[in-house]
C-alpha cells in the first residue's frame, strides 16, 4: 500500500477565464494558480501521484465543451508524460469517472484536492471523496470561485462564497489546509500526514 497521498487538481482549465464567471463580481484568490503550480512542483519532486481532472462540459454554450480552446488546461497544472488525466462529465471527479478505481489499485489512502470551483466541483468531489473513507485535504488557497447570488437574490462576494464551502466541508468530509502547510508537510524534513498545526 501506497503511504504517499496524491494531488487532485480540478478543472483548472481555460475555460475558468471566461469573462461569464465573473458576472456578479470578480474572483477570489488570485495567487491560487501559482500555488497549485508549487504544490505540482513539490509532487513531482517527491515522485508521488498526480491526478488531473478535465472537465468535459455536455452544455452547448459551455466554454468547457470539448473542441474548444477552453476545454485545454492552464499553464500552471498542464499535465507531464505519464500523469492521470481523468475526465468527468459531472461536478465530482468520483462520478462517471474511473478515478476511484485508479486510487484503490494504487494503494492510495489520502487526497489532497485544489482546483475550480470550491462550491461546485471542488466541493462536490471532496464530499464523495470523504464519503467514500479517503482522507482528504482541500487546500484552500489553491482553489477559488465567483460572486454569485445567494438563494434570496443577494449577491455574495467570492470571498464569502469560498468560506461557506469550505466550512461545509472542514471537519465532516475534510480537512482545510494552506498551500505552505502543505507544502511544509511535502519536504522531506515533514511527516507523512498533514497537519493543520
């Protein structure tokens, strides 16, 4: 059995730029594509799994649409030679999908998750990933969201939305990390288990 968790990165993929996301207001962590770019760094540095999830929107005005410009991945989380690449349909990566499968025949226990968007399919794969026994990280400074309306109309800011998810999250399906506890975690100097200390 594998004691080394591995990376899943969600969707980072040009379509994430298209200006329609941003309707209600703009993004929040910005710096969150140099930090899933550090985090890519430190897992290849350690030879651990990397799984990277593509999006395959079936939605006909999507920009994540296959064929399309916005269906390729970003720079900072383009895949190397030989890493996973998983493609989904639906909001979790779990679902429609092999990735289960692929973990459970590597051995792999412990998920750390980051990616787009952190109340869509960020949130639902960390919900199946917990659900399933995986112990899962979701490193909450290398994912973000939009502004969007709330239920009664009101519009909340990114920064609101991004900590909504991640408290329905933390402590039942997960465990909410930074990307330098992680990165702390990943040196060699570190254990093999995150800590939120």
């Amino acid at each position: 059995m594998s004691e080394s968790p591995a990376l899943v990165i969600i969707d980072l993929q040009k379509a994430i730029d298209d200006p329609r996301w941003a309707l209600h207001g703009p993004r929040n962590n910005p710096q969150a594509e140099r930090n899933i770019a550090a985090l890519l760094s430190a897992w290849r540095g350690r030879g651990w799994s990397i799984y990277h999830v593509r999006h395959h929107s079936l939605e006909p005005d999507s920009a994540y649409r296959p064929g399309q410009p916005g269906n390729e991945f970003k720079a900072e989380a383009e895949p190397l030679t030989g890493e996973a690449v998983i493609v989904k349909r639906t909001n979790s990566a779990f679902i429609g999908t092999d990735l289960e499968a692929r973990l459970r025949r590597a051995g792999i226990a412990t998920l750390v998750v980051c990616g787009v968007i952190t109340n869509n399919s960020v949130e639902a794969t960390v919900r199946v990933a917990g659900n399933l026994g995986f112990e899962t990280y979701l490193v909450e400074d290398a994912c973000f969201t939009f502004a969007r309306p709330d239920w009664e109309g009101r519009i909340r800011m990114a920064e609101e939305v991004h900590a909504m998810s991640l408290s329905n999250l933390n402590g039942e399906y997960a465990t909410v990390l930074t990307t330098a506890q992680v990165l702390n975690w990943t040196t060699p100097a570190g254990g093999s288990r995150a800590s939120s200390e």
